[in-house]
C-alpha cells in the first residue's frame, strides 16, 4: 500500500497490507471496530487483540522513505513486548493510534 508522507487519513474500510514484522514476514492490520479488536494478520495466522489490551503505540518515519513509519505496538507490561511492523504508510499513522489507545 503506498504510503504519503505528511498526509493524514482516517482509516481505510478495508484491512491495510503490504507491511512487514521483524522476522520479514508480511502483515496486514485489520481494524473490527464492532467488536474493538485489531487483527494482526501473517501468512502462518491472525492475532485478535482487544483493542483494551494494547498498553502503547510508538513510530517515526524510516529515514529516506518518510512516507512509511517503523511502529511498535506494546502487547505487554513491558516495551519489550513491542510487535515492530515495518513499512506502515505515513498517512494513517495518527488514525491508528487514535483508534487503538483513544
């Protein structure tokens, strides 16, 4: 999914694809706001995670390509316990961690 750098958009109807975690594999994000779950998705499975259970969300923009940010999305007491998705197009940034920590 391209990304727009300084550009800020609510979040998209359907999942948004094309990232990547640490181990190089792809993810999607899926956003089930009737049930306030976020569904990180990979080719082996898909995580539900209550919306309630993420503590904290970090990102900046990955130097040269500031359209795409590095996000760290804390599923744990700790940071630590940080899921890095990589590639996470600039322009909805603002809407997912509105959407996930208010």
């Amino acid at each position: 999914m391209p990304g727009i750098k300084s550009a800020k958009e609510e979040l998209p109807a359907y999942p948004i694809s094309g990232m990547i975690n640490k181990a190089g594999g792809k993810v999607r994000l899926t956003f089930k706001l009737e049930s306030d779950q976020l569904w990180l998705g990979t080719k082996e499975r898909t995580e539900k995670l209550p919306m309630g259970s993420i503590k904290d969300i970090v990102s900046e923009p990955i130097e040269g390509k500031e359209e795409y940010h590095i996000m760290g999305i804390q599923l744990g007491p700790t940071e630590a316990s940080r899921y890095w998705i990589y590639y996470v197009p600039a322009q909805y940034v603002d809407a997912i961690k509105r959407t996930i920590i208010g």
